[in-house]
C-alpha cells in the first residue's frame, strides 16, 4: 500500500461597419409603431407578472443563476441507507492505504506509512473510494481490505461489490444484519449523471484529512489510546 497522489474575441470588440457607429439616430418611433415587448427566447411575456409559471425555478436553476459550489471540507464515512451514490471510475481516484478510527469520537485517522508496523493492529486498511450524492456531496467512503492474514468476510465483499456496481450506476446500501452483508439497491429512474468536483485526487485527501493525519507516536489520539494525558 502507497500513500502517493495518482492524481488536477475579445468581448470588447467592436465589429461591424464602422460608420454606422456615427449615423444619426433613428427618429423615435410612435406609440403605435412600439412592438409589444417579448420575453427571452421570442415567447409571449405572460399577462400576470406574478404568474408562477414565469418564476418558478428549473430543476437546473444553480446553473441559470450562476451558483458553484466550493469544497471546504470532505468527509471520510459510509453511504447512509437512504442516499443515492456513485463512485469515481478512475483507478487513479482511490487508494489502498491504512487508517486509525477513533471510536470514542467517532473520527477517521490517514496514518503515515512508517507508523503502520509500530501501530500493529491498531490500524485497518482500507480502500478510499470517492463518492457523490445526489446532493453533490462529496466524501470518502472507506471499505475495509483484508487484514494481514488474508482473511476478509461478507461485509467487506459486498462492499467492494456494490462500489464497483456504483460505478456505472445509482446505487444505495443497506445493512442486512441476518445476512451479515450489504444489500444493494439500484435506483429505478433514469437519474442524470454524477458531478463530479472540479479538484485533483490529491486536494480531497487534503480537504479530508489536514487535520486527522497521524504523523508520529506522539499524536493526541495515540496518546489518549495509551493512557496519557
């Protein structure tokens, strides 16, 4: 396992005869010669302004109105059981690495690679997969790799099915505890396809972990699990 980024007309001009920058003005025109104004795209304004049909936003609207949204923050978790996901189809968007999880506070540790033979067992590999919603929300979803003796269980083997299955499709996941695995469910409409963010693989690991990075033994996290203040 590597912790490695496998990463990331001038409208100005004037055109047209330049004379007729200097023609006299047209004489205004009469009141019956006005046309009736249109509204964009050549269609009839409506006869109320407040008509909703004419304010009603489109299932697109944040790319009429100009709306970006900005990474701050990435979460590393799991795909809730209600939320529609996909994961990123480039191999180069993943990473098989090793990660501490504190239980208490419920957070998620990248750890340094010369700090995994001291940390034992303490430590889980893992697959970073990244994922979206249908929300664009976009976060890490960590699925558990076989430890040290090679054994792996059906928890984990349906969670590295269903994220290959995410890869081309709308899916959503849910626990099956009597079965001891993850049941998937493919979305039935034709939902549109995912935005993904405009960042390399690299900038996410950042976003997600620049303050859980486990850099040496003296870590708080590290501390607390060996009883230290």
């Amino acid at each position: 396992m590597d912790l490695t980024n496998h990463n990331d007309h001038d409208p100005f001009t004037l055109h047209g005869d330049a004379a007729a920058l200097n023609a006299a003005p047209s004489e205004p025109a009469t009141p019956a010669e006005n046309p009736q104004p249109r509204a964009p795209g050549g269609a009839s304004p409506p006869a109320d302004p407040f008509d909703p049909a004419s304010l009603r936003l489109a299932a697109d609207y944040t790319s009429q109105i100009g709306v970006k949204k900005v990474l701050t923050a990435v979460p590393c978790r799991k795909p809730n059981r209600h939320e529609f996901f996909r994961i990123h189809p480039d191999p180069q968007w993943r990473l098989e690495t090793a990660i501490f999880e504190d239980k208490v506070q419920g957070e998620t540790y990248l750890v340094d690679r010369n700090l995994w033979s001291e940390l034992g067992t303490e430590i889980r590999p893992v697959c970073l997969f990244v994922a979206v919603n249908r929300q664009r929300d976009v976060f890490f979803w960590p699925v558990k790799l076989p430890g040290p003796d090679g054994r792996s269980n059906s928890w984990n083997e349906s969670a590295v099915a269903a994220a290959k299955l995410a890869e081309t499709q709308w899916i959503r996941l849910a626990a099956n505890m009597r079965a001891g695995m993850y049941d998937v469910f493919a979305a039935q409409g034709e939902l549109s396809e995912p935005e993904w963010p405009d960042t390399s693989f690299l900038e996410l690991l950042r976003l997600c972990f620049r303050d859980r990075f486990i850099r040496d033994m003296d870590h708080p996290v590290l501390r607390s699990l060996r009883g230290e203040e």
